[in-house]
C-alpha cells in the first residue's frame, strides 16, 4: 500500500469557504508516482498536489 501525507494547511481559507457554504468539498488529485518512477511515499505539498471544489 502507498502513502502519501497531504496537509490541510496548504489548502487556502478561500478555498475552505467557498467549499463550507457551497456544501461542497475540498478535493485533491495526485499521482502516487514519484519523478522518478518508483511509489510516492512521502509529504506532499502544493504544486504537485492538484486542488479544486467539487460542487454539490
């Protein structure tokens, strides 16, 4: 199994908010390979974590 930590705080407040009152949600898209080929296992930040809100 592959893992891959993903943080909360890189997601921005507008984000958040448009997310909260639109009954949304903040989703986030990334490939589980590494530039290199082998499995992702490793902390994750912007840019390479893809981020947008999926609209009820």
């Amino acid at each position: 199994m592959w893992r891959a930590k993903l943080y909360f705080a890189d997601i921005l407040g507008a984000d958040l908010l448009k997310a909260a009152t639109s009954g949304g949600a903040v989703v986030e898209d990334l490939s589980l390979t590494g530039a290199d080929g082998t499995p992702l296992c490793a902390s994750v930040h912007l840019p390479r974590v893809l981020l947008h809100i999926a609209e009820s």
